[in-house]
C-alpha cells in the first residue's frame, strides 16, 4: 500500500489511520509542480493528493480513501459497527472533507478562482469566515466528547488535519475550547506524531 501526499495537506489524515492501522505502508511526497504533469495524472486526472495505492487499486479522493482503509481494517474500528453509527460517521466526514477542507480551498486556492488581487483578499477573508463558522458548529459537537462521533472514527485525523491548515492561516479559534482539547489530544496521540514526523512537520 503507498499513499502519495504532499507534507501537511488533506492526505495526513489518511497517514495518520495508516499508522492507526499498524501495517506496513510506503509514502511518496509529490512536489506540487508535478502535480499536473503526465505521469501524475495518470494516477489521478483531477492532478491532486492524496492518492492510494493497493494492488492494482488506484483510489483518489479522501472520504472514499478513509472509508476504504476502516473497512479493509474493521478491527480498528474507525468505522461503527450499526447503520446508524455509520451514517452519523459519514455524515460528520462529509462535514470536514465537502465543507471545511472546501472552504480551504477558497482561501489557499483564492488566485484560482480570481485574477484580482483585492478579489482575491475578499475571497480568502470570506473563507475564513465561513470556516471560523463550520469550526463553531463542529466544536459544539465536541462537547462533552474525545472524538467527533464519540469514538474514535476515520473523521477525527481530517478534522485535525483541517484544524492544522486553521492555525496556519491564523484563524481566531479562541473560545472553541472544545475543539482545543480534541487538537491537543490528537497532538498527543503517538500515530499523529509519527505521521507529522514522516512528513518532517515534528
Ligand atoms: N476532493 C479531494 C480534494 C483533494 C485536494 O484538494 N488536495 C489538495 C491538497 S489538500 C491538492 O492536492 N491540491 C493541489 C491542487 O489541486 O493543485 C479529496 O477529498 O481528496
């Protein structure tokens, strides 16, 4: 199995369940220049990470990469066991990979959707602002709670790794100390920091 990544980008959350799982993976950094070049996007045509490899498998897309490894690895149980849990599951994935990490996109993304520089201000100002919204709504769902759902599930290494992308732009988190405490204790946690260390973000 080999996850191609970008250090710090979307596909930490999937080398963060790789070191959850316990077996033995490889990684590939791909610089972004290569991103768009012929060789990658034969591997991914939409020319983005994270893409992982099994076999003759060939999977893109984050949700579908997390929901892959939780059930090829049931005995990690990042996945629930009852129709119900699982749904809340994906419904709480959705929330991180459709809405947060989009929103990112806005605002790391601003040039392409704008040539405009003070467009492009206004455009990342206001993805900022609808993240600091998303993130108020997923703290109130922290609240009384280690993880997202409850237990521990293939949300809360993208929910950290979107939070991570928070702090680099400086988004005012202050006052979700709800979503404080799940940081510092997925900070704690030892595959995080194996999988932040592979990427040479210790
Ligand atoms: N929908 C995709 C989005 C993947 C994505 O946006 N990847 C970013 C890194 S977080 C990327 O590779 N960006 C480079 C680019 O699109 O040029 C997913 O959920 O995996």
């Amino acid at each position: 199995m080999k996850l191609y990544y970008m250090p710090g980008a979307c596909p930490l959350a999937t080398h963060i369940v790789l070191e959850w799982i316990g077996q033995p993976y490889e990684i590939e950094a791909v610089a972004r220049e290569k991103l768009k070049q012929p060789e990658f996007l034969a591997l991914n045509p939409v020319g983005s990470v994270p893409v992982l490899t099994d076999g003759d498998l060939v999977l893109t897309q984050s949700a579908a990469i997390l929901e892959y490894l939780a059930e090829k690895h049931p005995e990690t149980k990042l996945l629930p066991d009852t129709i119900e849990a699982r749904a809340e599951t994906r419904r709480w994935l959705g929330f991180v990979n459709a809405d947060l990490h989009k929103t990112f996109g806005v605002v790391f993304g601003k040039a392409s959707f704008v040539s405009d520089t003070s467009c492009q201000e206004q455009l990342a100002a206001g993805g900022k602002a609808k993240a600091a919204q998303l993130f108020a709504i997923i703290d109130k769902q922290l609240e009384g709670k280690e993880w997202v759902t409850g237990s521990r599930s293939v949300v809360d290494p993208y929910l950290y790794t979107v939070t991570r992308w928070a702090h680099a732009v400086k988004l005012d988190l202050s006052g979700l100390r709800n979503l404080h405490a799940f940081f510092e204790h997925m900070n704690a946690d030892a595959g995080v920091q194996a999988a932040l260390k592979a990427q040479g973000l210790e």
